[in-house]
C-alpha cells in the first residue's frame, strides 16, 4: 500500500469493489538495516491469516457498507537489496486496501522498530510504520506536487498503547496538508507486536459545514489472528 495522497479515491473505489492503493512511494532512506528490533513487529510465516472487517461510511457519516476481509501470508519472499538482505514476505488482502504486496521489518538510527512495505512495480521498499522511544516522534514526511496545490505529509509514532479487540497496539498517525496549511486527511495505522497489522483508520475532510471536520470514511478492524 503505497504512501498515500487521497486514500478517499481508494475508498471509492472499494464501494465498487475494486481494490487498489493511492498512497504515493517515496523512499527516505536508500537502504534499510536488516531486521534488529522491529523483527517482533509482524509474525513472517506462511499460512498466517487476519480476519479483518471492513467498513466505510458516506458522506453523511452514516455505515454505508462493512464485509468481513481475510488477509493471508504466502510462501513466496523477496531478498531486496535495499534492507540490506532482509527478506520481504508476501502478505495478499484480496478485499482490503493492500491487495498483494511485501512486508519486511527493520530499524531506524535509533534502534527502533519499523515494518517496511514493497508494492512491487519499479518502486522502492519504503517505511509502512515505526516505532519510537519518545511520543510524537516524527518517523516520515514526503510531498505529494501539485501545481495549484501541493500536500505535505507527515507520519508520528506514539508510545501509548491502545487495547483494540484484546489487542495491545501501538500508533502512527500519517497527517496530509494543503498549501493553505488545512489538515485534509488523516490515516491512522494500529500494529501489536507479534500479531502484526490490527486496525487502519482513514479520516477525510467534511466538505460540507463551515469548519470541515475530518470524519472516519474507512477502517479495517482485526477480528481474529490465526496462526500457523
């Protein structure tokens, strides 16, 4: 799922059951270190499965549609230089947001955690989420041009943990900007160690109203991990 500008166009697009991403790739770092302690972030073994429910609200932030989504891992994996080595293993959400891509884990300079995503065609492996020692801490930022209006996006990680499910997951909050310094979108990732990926919230701005307020759109929800 690549990093994103206008994860609405996605949500759209799965109202008519037509799975794609519109996150943009842009890689920080040319390389990653290999695994260290973000390697407890996402169980890699084949055969793993996620049953997540999917739900998506209208503009009138009623529950438009929800549908039960079953992620699974293959067998297939990828040796990317740019992890220096580390394997990517194949993760496909056939009815979610990722579709089929790659997931790998490492570490940033300061030793801590991050969970590195390929989607495959030409692009580069980039940071999906990190972990820090500190919350509020800044772990990516890109721009996505435009010539009218170009959005900035920035993504923290927190160290407070929030029970989802009877899941105990850390955060990261990935807020777009306008040119005119308006909060458009905010895409918010949950991840338990060891359990992976438990809930993806996406909030968009409400275009009606005087103060446009974001308001969830999509999120994708754990229900059940299966191991292998």
């Amino acid at each position: 799922m690549k990093k994103f500008f206008g994860l609405s166009v996605l949500i759209c697009l799965l109202i008519f059951s037509i799975v794609a991403c519109s996150k943009k790739a842009v890689v920080v770092n040319n390389s990653y270190p290999r695994n260290g302690p973000g390697s407890n972030l996402f169980p890699f073994k084949a055969g793993n499965q996620w049953i997540y429910l999917d739900s998506l609200w209208d503009s009138t932030k009623t529950l438009s549609k929800f549908y039960s989504d079953t992620a699974y891992l293959t067998s297939s994996t990828l040796n990317m230089s740019q992890i220096n080595g580390g394997l990517l293993y194949n993760f496909v959400d056939p009815n979610g947001v990722f579709g089929s891509c790659y997931f790998g884990t490492s570490h940033d300079n300061n030793n801590n955690g991050l969970i590195i995503e390929y989607d495959g065609n030409g692009t580069n492996p980039y940071v999906f989420f990190g972990r820090s020692s500190i919350s509020d801490s800044l772990v990516d930022s890109w721009r996505t041009p435009n010539a009218s209006c170009s959005y900035s996006s920035e993504q923290y990680s927190y160290i407070a943990t929030t029970q989802i499910n009877g899941y105990t997951c850390f955060k990261n909050i990935i807020t777009t900007t306008n040119c005119n310094n308006i909060n458009t979108e905010n895409f918010v990732e949950y991840v338990s160690a060891g359990v992976g990926i438990v809930r993806l919230e996406n909030w968009v701005q409400d275009t009606t109203g005087i103060n446009k307020p974001l308001y969830l759109e999509y999120s994708q929800t754990l229900q059940k991990f299966i191991p292998m």
